[in-house]
C-alpha cells in the first residue's frame, strides 16, 4: 500500500482517494476490527477540504460511504455488519452497520 501522504511525482498536492479506496484502507488498518460510515465519511471530507478551509460536515457524504460499502460487501471484500453480526448486503441493509475487512 502507499502513503498517500507524499506527494506524487508530477509535483503538487497528494492524489485524493476515492470513497471505495478510504473504506479499504481504513478497513485494513482496523486489522480484526471493524469501521463506522462515520469514520470513512469524516477522512473523506478531510482529503477533500481545500487548505485553510473550514472542516466540511461529513454527514454529507454518508449515503455514498454506505452505498460504496455494500458494493464492496456484494463483491466479496468486505463484510456489512450489524449488532455485531454479518449481514446479507444482497437484502435491504437498513439502521446502524460497521464495515469489517474479509480475512
């Protein structure tokens, strides 16, 4: 994986990753553990504020960090979970869900 955090070799600001790219990683980092839309949605909105912008609202971004997690959950990357438990992403996902990486 690389560090998004240097900046590429054309010069100028880091690559900003995709939502499908912040659930994986923020996934993988989590190790066993699992995610929040939340946490994905707020890393989003960080990569995208301009410098010396004020911090976006992340609830903005949350249908899409859903909808992005249940098309990883349908291709089999990761898993949709709820109380705890896995989830058909196949059938209506609905209420409160974490994200956990397939091992």
């Amino acid at each position: 994986m690389t560090d998004r955090s240097d900046p590429p070799a054309s010069g100028g600001r880091p690559k900003k990753r995709t939502v499908r790219e912040i659930v994986l990683a923020l996934a993988e980092a989590a190790g066993d553990g699992s995610i929040g839309p939340g946490d994905v949605a707020k890393a989003f909105a960080e990569e995208r504020r301009k410098p010396g912008a004020p911090a976006q609202s992340a609830h903005r971004w949350s249908r899409i960090v859903r909808e992005e997690a249940i098309g990883l959950a349908r291709a089999g990357k990761v898993q949709i979970l709820r109380k705890g438990k896995p989830v058909d992403p196949h059938a209506p996902v609905k209420g409160v869900i974490r994200i956990r990486l397939v091992r």
